[in-house]
C-alpha cells in the first residue's frame, strides 16, 4: 500500500519558539494532505485541509496564523506550530489519499 | 458539520468475552472505515465498509454498515489480550479523502 511518512517523530521545544513537521507521500502524489491534532486518550481531530498550490482550508476553531500550513509539492505538506505553548503539546497525524486515506506515524508535539 | 457518535468509550472485559461497538451518525457517508490504533502510532486500517447493509469479516471481528449506511459496528468475537488498544470508526466525505473520527472506544482485555 502507498506510504506516507512523518519527520519528526518526537520533538521537545521550548515555550515561544516555532516547530516544523513534515508530512511526505514516498510513493504517490497528494494533491490533498490532512492533518490532524490528537490529545492524550482522545480521538484525532481534524486541523486542516492543505491543497497543493493554494491555500489551507482550516476547520472551525483552529487558527490558521498559529498553525502554518504549507503544501509546496505534490508529494509534501508541512505544518508549522508557531509559538508553541504548553496547551499545544499533543500527537499530530498527516493523512494523504490514493483511493483512500493513508496515515502518517504521527508526531509527539511536548512543549516545555 | 458530519459527526460520528461512537459508544462505549472505554470497555474492559475478560478474555473470551465478545464484544460490539457502534458507530452512528446522522449523515450518510460514502464509506466507513474502522481503524485501530496503538500508543505512539497512526491509526491503521481495518477495514472499509460501502455498501448499504455490507457485512465483512477479519477473522473474529464483524464489521457492519447500515442500511442508510449512518451506522456501523464492530463485534469482536472471543475477545483476547492482543485485541487491546484504541478502536476508531471514521467516515469519509463523497471524494473518500476528508476523513472525520469519532470519539474512539478504548478496549482493554484481560487475560
């Protein structure tokens, strides 16, 4: 099946500084990439809707300047947590589609 | 906005028990996906029911869509230990790509 692969992992950042994650689709194009927010013992929520080319659509509630995202290529979507705080600490999955959806790993977001 | 309500939660049952979970929605889907997912990791497909009143098996686990294909549930039969973790049903909108999760149901099995 198609693969979609997530960097990092894990990542630890201090309090007011920006992290970047990257979603990539290794074996196919993905004009359309998800990404999705998942806090402890909770299920995914869905953040966003990034389109290669144009602009993210983001669903209710989760603010576009504070999560940057950019879909430069067919084959990767990076979201960038700007001025992280604590409260954004959480499990963040990507998801891109060939005939269905496919995950990410995901990445452990902890904000000191 | 298309939700999907998932019951229980969190269940915790002895090994050997069988098991159901639902899934309801007040929209139609053009599929259904249950997944499960361990600590630490995406979610992984299990299976994808479309058609309207679709039963699929996965050796002891029984996936049903509904009729009006705005409900599903998993029955797993003879739980064991290995069947813990973190079961999520999702719709998918007309394209099959924006996939909404419900709230999950928790399993723990105990041997």
């Amino acid at each position: 099946g198609a693969v979609v692969s997530q960097h990092p992992s894990r990542v630890i950042c201090k309090s007011g500084t920006s992290v970047k994650i990257e979603c990539r689709s290794l074996d196919f194009q993905a004009t359309t990439m998800f990404w999705y927010r998942q806090f402890p013992k909770q299920s995914l929520m869905l953040m966003a809707t990034s389109n290669e080319g144009s602009k993210a659509t983001y669903e209710q509630g989760v603010e576009k300047d504070k999560f940057l995202i950019n879909h430069a290529s067919l084959t990767l979507s990076t979201l960038t947590v700007t001025s992280a705080h604590p409260e954004d600490s959480s499990f963040y999955i990507c998801s891109a589609a060939q005939g269905r959806a496919f995950f990410g790993q995901g990445t452990r977001l902890t904000v000191v | 906005t298309q939700l999907l309500e998932q019951s229980p939660q969190f269940l915790s049952i002895q090994e050997g028990e069988n098991l159901t979970v639902y899934c309801n929605s007040s929209s139609v889907f053009s599929s259904l996906q249950w997944y499960r997912q361990e600590p630490g990791e995406g979610p992984v497909l299990l299976v994808t029911v479309v058609t309207g009143g679709e039963v699929k098996k996965l050796k002891r686990l029984t996936f049903q869509f509904g009729d009006a294909r705005k409900d599903s549930s998993l029955h797993i039969t003879a739980a064991q230990p290995g069947d813990t973790g973190l079961y999520l049903c999702a719709g998918a909108d007309t394209g099959g790509f924006k996939t909404i999760f419900g709230a999950g149901t928790r399993l723990f099995v105990k041997a």
